[in-house]
C-alpha cells in the first residue's frame, strides 16, 4: 500500500481493519468473529518488513479507547457534528477517527500534516472542542492536556455470556440502564446518546463496549452480572481466553 501524505496513514489503515462493520448490532457481533485484532495485525510474523512503529501502535490504542467519547460527540443532538465534518462520504474512516482523537485528546490536540479529512475536520474545530468539553464536564472527567495523562477514562467493557443470554437483549438491557441513568450519558434523547455509545467491541467476540459513565451503576450487584448473564472484565483480560479459544492455535504448541 502507498504511502500517504498523512502522517496517520498507517493508524488509520490498522484502525480500519478494527473497526465494526456498517450492518446492525448482531451481525456486528458475529462478523467480529471473523476479524483479526490489533496484535495480529501490528505484529504479523509474515510481515515484519512492514511492522508498525511503536507510536503508530500506540496512537491506533489510545484512538480506540477514545471511540465511545468520539462517537458520543459527533453523534450528538441528531448526529450534527456527524454530518457537517461529513463522517459518512469519507471511505477512510480509521484515519477520520484518528485525525479526531489527535484534535481533541492528543498530547498536543492539534493534527499534523495535510489533506482532505484534515480540512473537513478543521472546519468544525471549534463545535468539536466545545462537544468533547461538554462531554467531559457532564461526565465529571478532568481536561488534561497530556496524551498520555489526558484524563479520559477507559470505557466499561462487558462480556457476554452466550450461554445465558445472547447479544441483542444484553444491548437492550444496557441501553435501559443508560436510559435509567440521564445524567450519565451525553447531551441530547436519552435514547439516541446511549445507543450511539454501546457496541461491539472491534476484535473480541462477544465482548460489548459502553462509555466510562457506566461504571457509575454497572456493578456486580447489578442483575444481569448476578444472573451470570454478562461478566465485567477489562479488555486486556479478554486474551488470555480468546488465544486458548479452539480453532485459534494448535494445543501443545
């Protein structure tokens, strides 16, 4: 693949392969299945000439867990600021993500180089920061300026478990529980912010992404994690059972 005037170029083709596909919730869910994640893809043994640097890695992470804060912004008060930077006519939307995590919560909230996204972007640079301000100020979370200390909370991540329940109703009743919850989501219809926030995660299955906000009242008291309907677990913990996963290697190895 060329190289591209962008300095984002490769964050955004990785952040790409990563990210779910325009269909419904439940086909996102199972097409995830199907996609390889962000180790396999940085660290392709068949592919070590083209290896990405460590800042890409680095970049392509922290813009993943910014995405919920992201599409809680441009999705906002009917997906306004979605349309005018024109999110949807933009093919390369990994490297849209990216140039929007930079802008709005990179270390140095700017976005370098060139091009068409950029301009797109700039253009609502002032709404942007105003939305991801009135985010982080509704969720109670510091505006730090530091990339790597820019007080952005990890999302709440939620595994389902698939033999008790199955993906659509775990999303309904989360969605209940955000709407239970008005002044834990963004601005605008209750209804819309929380639906825009929760999805499945980019390459774990079964594994479900919600914004910071819903740590606030998704405990282990709550009824699905009694249940055993769902289980609250970091991302990173998530491995571990995906690589052992059959089908995934060759036992013994």
């Amino acid at each position: 693949m060329s190289k591209s005037t962008s300095p984002y170029h490769e964050a955004g083709w990785i952040l790409n392969e990563l990210l779910p596909t325009e269909s419904s919730n439940n086909e996102n869910a199972r097409n995830q299945k199907q996609r390889r994640g962000l180790k396999s893809l940085a660290f392709d043994p068949k592919n070590k000439k083209n290896a990405p640097s460590k800042a890409t890695y680095a970049t392509v992470c922290k813009t993943m867990q910014n995405l919920p804060v992201i599409n809680a912004v441009i999705n906002a008060n009917g997906r306004k600021l979605r349309k005018a930077i024109g999110f949807d006519s933009v093919r390369n939307k990994g490297l849209m993500y990216v140039m929007l995590h930079e802008l709005l919560f990179g270390k140095y909230k700017s976005i370098r180089g060139g091009g068409k996204i950029k301009r797109m972007i700039i253009k609502q640079e002032k709404e942007l920061r105003k939305g991801a301000d009135e985010y982080i100020a509704k969720h109670g979370l510091p505006s730090g300026t530091d990339g790597d200390d820019r007080g952005v909370n990890f999302p709440r991540y939620v595994r389902v478990n698939v033999l008790r329940s199955n993906t659509e109703d775990v999303i309904k009743l989360l969605d209940e529980g955000c709407s239970a919850n008005p002044g834990k989501t963004n601005g605008g219809p209750v209804e819309e912010s929380s639906k825009s926030i929760i999805y499945a995660d980019a390459h774990v299955p079964d594994l479900l992404v919600l914004p910071p906000s819903a740590s606030s009242w998704l405990h282990q008291s709550h009824e699905a994690v009694k249940s055993g309907k769902i289980i609250l677990q970091d991302k990173s913990s998530c491995f571990s059972a995906l690589v052992m996963a059959p089908g995934s290697s060759k036992e013994g190895g």
